[in-house]
C-alpha cells in the first residue's frame, strides 16, 4: 500500500465508475460536469471531463442530451476523458430546448426598454405552461418604473395567475429572492432579446464570461449565436441552462389542450365541466369558461392559430413533403407549397457551401477532440 497510495492518481486511467450531468454536446463528444459525492476526493481531480459516448449505447439507440444524469467508466483524470456507459430515466424532457431533467423554466421580460407588451408575455407563458414545468416569472429593469407601477403591473400578474418577481439587475435589487428560487434546481432560461438576460447571467454567475469563452470556444461556438444549449453552474448550486434564440416561441398542442395553459381559465374549469367534451370556450352552450378576463381575447387569437395549424397538418397528410413550414416574425407558423424539384436545376451555391461545410466539419471532428482536452 505504502508505494501506490504515494503515487499520482491523475496520471493514470482509473478505473471507476462516477455519475456526471452532461452540460454541453457537441457532434460525438459530451461535456460533463463530475458530481462532487460519487468522484474520489483526491484534491486534483477535474470538475469536467469530456466523454465519448459507449458503443452499445448507439446501437440501442440511447441519445444523450444536455441534463442528463449519466454514469461514467474508464475516466482519465489526467486527460480529463471518459465515457459514458449509461444514462439515467429521465424525469423530464423537452425537444425545444432539447434539455433533459428540467424542473422548471426561468422565464425572464423586462417592464421597461423594451417596453412590457402583454401579447407577448402571453406567448411566453402559454409555451412555459405547455412544458408542464414549474415556472418562475420574473420582470427586470424594476428601476426604471414607478412604485406605483409596479404595483399595477403585480396586481394584473396576479390577475393573470401569477406571483411575479420583481427585480434590477442594475440596482442589485430582487436578486436574492430569484437566486433562492434558482437553488439546487436545473433551470430553463429564456426570455425574449432586449430584456437584460445577459446582465443577468453574468450577475448570477461571475465567471460565465470565463465558462463560455472556454466551452463555447473550444466548441467552434458563442452564448448568443449557438443554437445548442449549454448548462452553466450556479454559485449557490443548480444548474441553468441558457436558450439563446428563444425569442419566437411556437405554440404547439391542441385546441382542447390551450385553455389548461391559461390559469385564469384553469380555475374555472377545474370547478366543473362544460356540456360538451370538445368545447373549445369560445361562446359554445353551458361553456364554463366566462369571457370577463382579460386575456380572453389572447386565448381566442392563439385559439385560432393553434386551429389554423392542426386544419394544415392534416391537409398535408401523405403530401407533407410537398410543403414547407415557414416562421413569420410575430412567431406565427404557416405552411407553403414547395417548389417542384427539377433534375436539371442547377444546385444554389448555398447548397454547395453547406456540402463543403459538412465534409469539413466532418473532417474536424478529429481535431475537435485533441483541442477540447483543456476544457476547463
């Protein structure tokens, strides 16, 4: 014992098994941050390790996504590599955002410059309801509106069926109220641009600038242009993952499921039933749902968008692929026939550019993996 244990364990492959979060994929490679009450406690031993993922895992068809709980063989703490041998069941997963074991989404507007506009904040919060994921509301920039104003605005959350933080990132102010709400949990953090999410993070964590310029560098990617989503530690502990992009979201469910999205109109149904079972509350016979609140009419126009679009998908049937979707600026869907394709049509050079980026990031997959060992 007394020549091995002298010995420098991060120079060897150690042979163990440890459970990790994966906190960033790219291509085959998954970035994994080690949990700190299964890895040895050695003093040296990296806080992140990037893994392949196991052979037999593809073969089954096991996708590893970010959040998820993995376990972790043959790491290599002087490499900082290892493999995953397994993932964990899920207890949550989202598509958009592809992020797993998700508790609840940060959903982050600002009252002010921009200014707060409710049919906007609809869309948000019907697509964070749809998520069946609890949802911390949170309104920024509470320095530049009155007392007065903020006690407008929260009585109407309140109306809405909401009990919203109030905060400044510029003052400090409401910081420690979301930062407890933020504990031990892994967060989805989206909010539409111009709302101060990026003071934010760098306010919640201080060395974001230092975690993105190493991931995200190394990664061929940045915070604010990536379409990947990454997860970042909290100081106080939890993890939040940042949606860059999510400024348009999508409404996607039922016309029978909309109204369970909306809490004013949740309550009312939850204290009785309508005459009909596919009542879609829009002034039907013994309909439960009353019209006098106010988002009524958001819940009406979503109505018909989510309508709108069920009647183009089943139109499409067999002939989906004769269609293309297409996403207007105000985030509403929208479907147009594709262009018949012809042999002789010359291939655009965009697509050309797209091939060659494709065999090149092809080829830099093997580069990828000598240059991401210095992750952090």
């Amino acid at each position: 014992m007394s020549n091995h244990s002298s010995c420098d364990l991060t120079s060897e492959v150690i042979v163990s098994k440890i459970l990790g979060t994966v906190v960033a994929v790219q291509a085959n490679f998954y970035q994994v941050r080690l949990d700190k009450e299964t890895k040895p406690q050695h003093g040296s031993e990296p806080s992140y390790l990037l893994c392949t993922r196991r052979t037999r895992l593809k073969k089954i068809g096991q996708q590893v996504m970010v959040g998820d709980l993995v376990l972790i063989e043959e790491v290599d703490y002087q490499d900082r590599r290892g493999a995953i041998a397994k993932v964990f069941p899920r207890q949550t997963e989202l598509s958009r955002p592809p992020v797993a074991n998700a508790e609840q989404i940060l959903l982050v507007f600002a009252l002010e410059n921009p200014s707060l506009d409710p049919w906007q904040l609809s869309r948000f919060l019907v697509t964070a309801e749809s998520t069946s994921l609890s949802l911390c509301l949170c309104f920024n920039k509470l320095d530049l509106i009155t007392e007065i104003q903020r006690k407008q605005w929260e009585q109407r959350l309140e109306n809405w069926g909401y009990n919203p933080l109030f905060i400044s990132v510029i003052n400090n102010q409401g910081l420690d109220n979301l930062k407890t709400c933020l504990t031990d949990k892994i967060t989805i953090f989206a909010g539409p641009s111009g709302v101060g999410k990026s003071s934010l993070i760098n306010t919640l964590i201080p060395q974001v600038e230092q975690r993105v310029g190493q991931v995200s560098g190394k990664l061929n990617k940045g915070r604010h242009t990536t379409r990947h989503v990454e997860l970042f530690e909290l100081p106080e502990g939890g993890l939040l993952a940042d949606t860059p992009g999510f400024n348009q979201p999508n409404i996607e469910c039922t016309p029978q499921e909309l109204a369970f999205y909306f809490p004013e109109a949740k309550s009312q149904l939850n204290r009785g039933n309508c005459q009909f079972n596919d009542c879609l509350h829009r002034g039907e016979p013994n309909c439960i749902i009353q019209n006098d609140w106010e988002r009524y009419k958001h819940y009406l126009s979503l109505l018909e968008e989510v309508i709108n679009r069920q009647d183009a998908l089943q139109k499409m049937g067999d002939e989906e692929t004769n269609f293309k979707l297409k996403i207007k600026e105000s985030g509403q869907e929208c479907y147009e026939p594709k262009l018949e394709t012809k042999r002789y049509r010359r291939r655009s050079r965009r697509e050309k550019h797209q091939s060659l980026q494709g065999l090149y990031d092809h080829q830099s997959l093997e580069d990828f993996e000598q240059q991401s060992e210095n992750l952090l």
